[in-house]
C-alpha cells in the first residue's frame, strides 16, 4: 500500500497554544507505520503576539501557506485583547472566512466508564446568521434603536445539513468497528425556532429537512427540536443525542453548554471544516493563568487532531488517537491538574504516545 504524506500547517498562536501544539505535533508523528501516513508540518504565524510583532493577526503567507499548500491544520488558541485594540482582530474568525470553513465541529464525550455515556457531535453552522455582522443603531422616536440582521440562505442550511448526515454515516461506521462501546442507531437533531423565526429560521428547517431526506441518509434517523427545549434535554438526557446541526448562533451556545457537561475545557476539541479542508482547534482560549507551567492539558488538542484526520478522510488514524486518550483517562494516573492529577503536559502526552 502506498504512503499517504499530509502537509500540515501548525499554528501555536499564543499563551498555552504554544506548549499544546507540538503536543499535537509529537502524537500525529507517532501514529504507527501501518496506517501508511506520512506528515510534512509547516510552522505558521497568526494571533495577538505576532500582530504585536508585524503588524497583522493573521499574515497573509499563513493563508497562502494553507490554501496553496496544506491539506490540514491544528490551530491553538489565540489571546483575545479584553479591551478592542485597533486593527486587531481574532485571526481564527478571518482564516474560517477565507478558507469557506463552513462548519464548526464539537464533539462532546464521555470517558467510557462515565455513569451517563454521553458521546455527540454539534454541527454548527459558521458562515452566516448573525454573525454577517450587519448591525446598525439609529435614534428611533423613544430613543436609541440597534438591529441586526440574520441571515440564513438554502444553500448554506442545506450543505450544513449534509455535512451532519455525512458525520453521522461516519460514527456509524466507527461504531460498527468496534471502537465505541456505545450502541445506538444514528440520528440527525435539526434545532431551529422556527415556530417564532419563521422564515430565517422556517428555511433552515426546510433545507435541512430536504438535504437529509436524500436516499443515501436513509439509514439516519431525523429529528428536530426547537432550541429552548433542546437546552432542556440537552441537560437532561444529553446521552439521547448523536448529532445536532444548528444555525451559528444556537449552535455557538450548544457547544459552549454540551462542554460544559464533560468536565474540564482542557478535552473539548473542535474542527473548522470546509471542501477538503480542516483546521483542529481545542476549544479553550489562550489560558494565560497556566501559560509557561507546563501543565496545560494537551487532550483538547490530541483530539483536535484526531478529528481532523477524520474529515482528511483518515477514521482509523483518528480512531487511534482517541483511543490512547481515552485509555489514558480511563486510567487516570497520569492526568493534567484540571483533572485533578498532578502530570505535566509532557507526562500526558508520553502516557499516551506510549498507548499509541
Ligand atoms: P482567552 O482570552 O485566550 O480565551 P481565557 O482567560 O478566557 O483566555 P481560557 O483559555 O478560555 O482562558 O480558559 C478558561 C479557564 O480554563 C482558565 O482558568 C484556564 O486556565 C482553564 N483552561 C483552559 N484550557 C485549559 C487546558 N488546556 N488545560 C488546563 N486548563 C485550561
Ligand atoms: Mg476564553
């Protein structure tokens, strides 16, 4: 069989960023042979320190860099200014733009031997809705007035569904493999108000609805909830859901509160996910309490490059890594001081470079 080499971009961005990405970097590069993958990683710049230093969040040779020559890229975090710096601006907001990522991935899961099993993705949608960012305020005849606009299109509900049909086909298949030890049939949850939000969120639904009833999704099963009551469920029976797809608002707050369900931000990971293209991306920030100690945990990131793998098309190299984390938390000997254990993130990511 031949080797497969995938480019790489890595961008450490700052704080912890800069300790959790070559912990990326280390795992992808001691996947075993017989999965026949190669990396080439190429260092890449963006975030607050390198605006500080040249002027540009995000310079321009980083995006051509990964749009001309990377298949993927493990993004870590980037420090958010608290009050607004001029000509500054997140980098990983500009990059989704620029690379079309139209989809924000979060998976959000339980160690095996949790009491409640909970293992689902949030499919969020991340081009459109309120963040155009077309606001406005003008002086009304009872005083100041601010509108936004949202805005949903056919198009872009309907390839986001897809994308959420597709991931659910995808787990079916890990699951099928024996990875998972959790049983279920695959389903599709479509949140939306469109009871309230009829056309915005009515063309959603819709497109939603018509873009799963394709005959290669028969075997999902499809469902929708009104977004208030999927937060209620979501708390109450998180273990009853596979894969949510959301418009970008609903789906921003989801995969903030899904987190929120499986403990620390440390092992929440994300991917930014275009045509052939995906970024990994822990979902934490730049965490400059601990920047520096040493003992960020660097799972958020390990699955963040496992899940990346995964839409580069490579399951069972995605696979391995999530298995040698999740052996690793099983165990529970060698675990970040936000787990509770006293590892650094160097001990963690031997642990699971030996479980590889
Ligand atoms: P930013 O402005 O970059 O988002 P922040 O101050 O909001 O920075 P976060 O990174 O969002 O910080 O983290 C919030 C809290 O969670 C912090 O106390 C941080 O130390 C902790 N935390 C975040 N990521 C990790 C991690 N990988 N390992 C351990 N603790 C983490
Ligand atoms: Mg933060």
């Amino acid at each position: 069989m031949s080797i497969r080499t995938l480019r790489i971009g890595l961008i450490p961005g700052d704080g912890i960023g800069k300790e959790v990405i070559p912990a990326g970097r280390r795992v992808l590069e001691a996947l075993p042979a017989y999965l026949n993958l190669k990396f080439d990683f190429v260092d890449l710049k963006a975030g607050f320190e390198t605006f500080e230093q040249t002027g540009a969040a995000l310079p321009d040779r980083t995006v051509d860099v990964l749009k001309s020559d990377c298949d993927g890229a493990l993004f870590g975090a980037v420090s958010s200014p608290t009050q607004a710096v001029k000509g500054y601006s997140s980098p990983i907001v500009a990059l989704r733009k620029k690379l079309d990522l139209y989809a924000n991935v979060r998976p959000v899961k339980t160690v095996m031997n949790a009491p409640k099993p909970i293992d689902m993705v949030i499919v969020r949608e991340n081009t459109e809705d309120l963040y155009v960012k077309q606001e406005k305020t003008y002086d009304g005849p009872d005083g100041k007035v601010a509108e936004a606009i949202k805005r949903i299109s056919d198009r872009a509900s309907f390839r986001i569904a897809s994308m959420a049909g597709d991931i659910a086909l995808r787990r079916q298949k890990i699951r099928d493999s024996g990875a998972s030890s959790i049983h279920r049939s695959p389903l599709v949850t479509i949140t939306h108000k469109s009871n309230v939000l009829s056309q915005t969120d009515g063309l959603f639904r819709e497109a939603s609805k018509r873009a799963l009833s394709d005959a290669k999704y028969s075997g999902v099963a499809v469902e929708e909830q009104i977004v208030d009551s999927m937060v209620y469920k979501l708390f109450r029976q998180p273990e009853d859901y596979d894969v949510i797809v959301a418009p970008n608002l609903y789906g921003d707050i989801l995969s903030d509160g899904a987190a929120a369900l499986v403990g620390s931000l440390g092992l929440v990971p994300s991917a930014n996910v275009g045509e052939g293209f995906a970024i990994g991306e822990p979902c934490h920030g730049s965490a400059p309490d601990i920047m520096g100690k040493n003992i960020a945990n660097p799972i958020a990131t390990l699955r963040s490059a496992a899940l990346m793998l995964e839409f580069l098309d490579e399951p069972a190299a995605a696979a391995k890594i999530y298995a040698a984390v999740d052996a690793n938390l099983e165990e529970g000997k060698l675990l970040s001081p936000d787990l509770g254990g006293h590892a650094t993130t160097d001990q963690v990511v031997e642990d699971i470079l030996k479980r590889l």
